[in-house]
C-alpha cells in the first residue's frame, strides 16, 4: 500500500530566466511561478500543459538542471539545497533520474547496450553478479536479453532506446522517475506500450513517475494525480479522476477538450470553445493569487489582476 507521505515536495517554486538583451532592452521570463505540488511514492503525477507552460523547466528543477530562483524541493523531508554531504547530493542524484523526450539524448552513440548498463550496474549495485543483474534488467523492460546487449542505441528502435532508459534507472535502483514527454518522440504504434512499462515500473517496482505531457488523455492511463499547468503557474490539481474526468478550471476544460493538441482549440470557432478561450487569455494576464480546494485534494486557482506580465 503505498504511503501518503510524499517521496518528493516542491514548495512554491519559482523560477525566472534573465532573457539577453535585445536593442540594449534586458527583460525576463517567468517560466514557473510559484508552484507547489507533491509525488506520492509509487505514484504517478502527470504535468500536463500547452508548449512554454514551464513543464520541462519544472523537470528540470528537480533533477538540477536549473536552480530555482525561489521556492524549496524536499526529498523526503529534507531540503536538497541543504544537502551539503557529498553522500547525500550522491543519493538524491541517484534515486531521482530522468528519461528525456529524445531517447537517444542521454545513450552515448560509441557504445553498446551492454556498456551502458554495466556502468550503471557497477556503480549502483555493485554486490550483484553484472551479466544476471543485466538480464533481469532487460527482461523487465521487455528487451530480448540475449539480443540486446551487444547492440548499439542506432541499432534499437525509438521504442526500444526509451526502454534501455528506463532499464538505466533500474540499474541505478531509482526511485522516482522524472519522463519529460517520454513517448512523443515514438511512433504512434508503440506509444501505449512504453505507457504500459511505467505502469508497470510504478506498480511491479514502487517507482514514483513525474509524467510531463501536452496529452491530458494518457494522464487517466497512468496517473493518479494531475496537475495542470498554464503560463508557469498551477491552475487544476488533484486526482486524475477529478482533474482530467471532471475538470473545473476553464483551461483545464480546454485541454481536455482538445486531446492532445490544445493549440488547435485555442483557435477554435466553436461558441464554448470561445467562451472557454475567453476565460483563458483574461486568466493570461493574471496571477494565481491562491488555490482553492473544491472538493477533498482538488484545487482550482482563483485568479487575480497582475500588474505587469
Ligand atoms: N534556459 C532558458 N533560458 C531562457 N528561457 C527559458 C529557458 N528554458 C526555458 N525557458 C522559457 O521558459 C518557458 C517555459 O519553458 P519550458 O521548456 O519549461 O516549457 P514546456 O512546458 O516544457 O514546453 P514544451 O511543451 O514545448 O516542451 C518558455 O517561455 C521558455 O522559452
Ligand atoms: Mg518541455
């Protein structure tokens, strides 16, 4: 039964990119504002959000690509920028790991599957015999075990690379997996089965997902918690149940509407459509000054006026 006490807590998060100046004139983009959300261990929580709505800067946040400019990430309770031991840093870098949207971005192109695992293995799990621990490994992303290891990533399909990822977070004994728009690299085909394998990573090995996706439908595939993002800031979150079967905020309404290309609603000619695209570009030029809980853990932003965007 997993636990209600989260693996990972952002605490409203912010962070602002200083943007070059352009004709001498500075200026910034507040690509996350004020964000707080929890993962639930062996839970999945799905990102959800049109492009430039700071899903991939929120990611990134947590495995620390970016510093936030303000706000707290606790790993089970504890601050991470407090982490000072080197012992620490190592396994927090190590329990939280990524998979990227293009799968060859993180496979080094000179080596074989084999190579890449039984690094990771080593370092990782070094008390386990490599070539059994390789096997189970790749049996449990649904990779041949005899065929796959002397391969190299331009060897695999789109498919099979984003497994060997998460076959890397395996070796590494990960415990939540940040996948920043894992399937939308991949062939429509073989999309719902590397969905299937994080369901299955999630409920066979405990992991805890951040699933980042434009695809609000495949958040009730896999998630039970959603959050939805616009302009940097939360607007919806809850259960998925609620958030994606029963949505409340305006945007949220759009997005679910629109599947999963929401930029082609947001043009709509469609008389609701308009309405709701009305609600959203007034919500543009405001702030989520707080969030309201309409029913038990689901929150909807009440928004106010933003003096400068
Ligand atoms: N390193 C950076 N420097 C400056 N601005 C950035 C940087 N990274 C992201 N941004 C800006 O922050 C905002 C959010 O970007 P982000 O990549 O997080 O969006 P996203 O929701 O992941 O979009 P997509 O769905 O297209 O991947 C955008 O306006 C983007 O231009
Ligand atoms: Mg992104």
């Amino acid at each position: 039964m997993p636990s209600d006490t989260p693996i990972l807590s952002l605490e409203n998060l912010s962070k602002t990119f200083a943007v070059r100046p352009v004709f001498g004139r500075a200026s910034a983009v507040n690509a996350l504002r004020n964000v707080s959300l929890d993962l639930l261990p062996g839970r999945a929580l799905a990102l959800v959000g049109e492009s430039g709505s700071g899903k991939s800067t929120f990611g990134k946040m947590i495995v620390g690509v970016h510093a936030p400019t303000s706000g707290r990430i606790l790993f089970e309770g504890n601050d991470i920028s407090g982490m000072t031991a080197k012992a620490d840093q190592k396994r927090y870098r190590q329990a939280v790991q990524m998979v990227f949207q293009d799968p060859f971005s993180s496979l080094n192109p000179a080596h074989t599957i084999r190579h890449h695992l039984l690094r990771a293995l080593a370092l990782h799990q070094p008390e386990a015999d490599p070539d059994t621990a390789l096997q189970a490994i790749l049996k449990d992303v649904e990779l041949d075990p005899a065929s796959t290891p002397g391969k190299f990533p331009h060897e695999l399909s789109g498919g099979q690379r984003q497994r060997v990822n998460f076959a890397r977070a395996l070796a590494v004994k990960a415990r939540m997996i940040v996948a920043d728009e894992p399937t939308s690299m991949l062939d429509v085909s073989i999309r719902k089965s590397v969905l299937g394998l994080m369901q299955r990573l999630k409920s066979e090995h405990g992991l805890s997902i951040l699933y980042i996706t434009h695809d609000i439908a495949t958040a009730e595939y896999l998630a039970e918690d959603t959050a939805v993002m616009f302009r940097g800031q939360v607007v919806e979150k809850g259960p998925t149940s609620q958030v994606v079967g029963n949505p409340q905020h305006g945007y949220t309404k759009l997005l679910r509407a629109a599947g999963p290309n929401p930029e082609v609603r947001l043009t709509g000619s469609d008389a609701g459509f308009a309405a709701q695209a009305k609600l959203v570009r007034e919500a543009s030029t405001q702030v989520v000054s707080a969030l309201c809980e309409i029913n038990p853990g689901h929150f909807i932003a009440e928004h106010t006026e933003m003096a400068h965007v």
